[in-house]
C-alpha cells in the first residue's frame, strides 16, 4: 500500500531570505569544517548538516523553533520540516 503524501503544517512561514553567509556561520567563526549546508527558510541562517561533526543547522533550529530548512547543495532541492519531520519536494 502507497505511503500517503507528506504533509507539512509550517508552509506559512517560509519567507523570502537572504543567506547568512556562504558557509556555516558558526563553524566559519569558529574555523571548523562541515560537509553539507542547509538554509533556515524563516531567517536565512546557513548551518551545516547533521553529518557535520556540530550540526549547526539542527541545532538553530532547537534554539529558534524555525521549523524549514532546505538543502543548499549543488543538485539538490527538497526541504525539511523539523516539526512535522517529513521531506518536502
């Protein structure tokens, strides 16, 4: 039996942002490395992932309860709701 459709109740609040930057704010502060980037899409927060040894992404969104980020990787276009936990295409 088919999956239903994601559904995601935090649509509102995606607004129109500018990047923070052109990498992990914190871990550029910092001097550290990530490996993936993700956009906070209520703030423009850029974090890295949660293969990044900080998972700065993740945990902006703990301290902001920004609920969407998407993927800023080359190639990729999907979101994810923290709240809701499901993929957005």
């Amino acid at each position: 039996m088919p999956r239903p459709p994601a559904i995601c109740s935090h649509l509102g609040e995606i607004r129109q942002v500018e990047p923070s930057g052109r990498g992990c704010k914190e871990c550029l502060e910092m001097g550290d490395t990530w490996v993936h980037l993700r956009e906070c899409l209520s703030c423009g927060h850029v974090g890295c992932c949660d293969s990044s040894k900080n998972k700065h992404a993740t945990k902006h969104f703990h301290q902001t309860k920004h609920p969407i980020m998407k993927s800023v990787e080359p190639g990729e276009d999907w979101r994810w709701c923290y709240v809701d936990e499901v993929f957005l295409e």
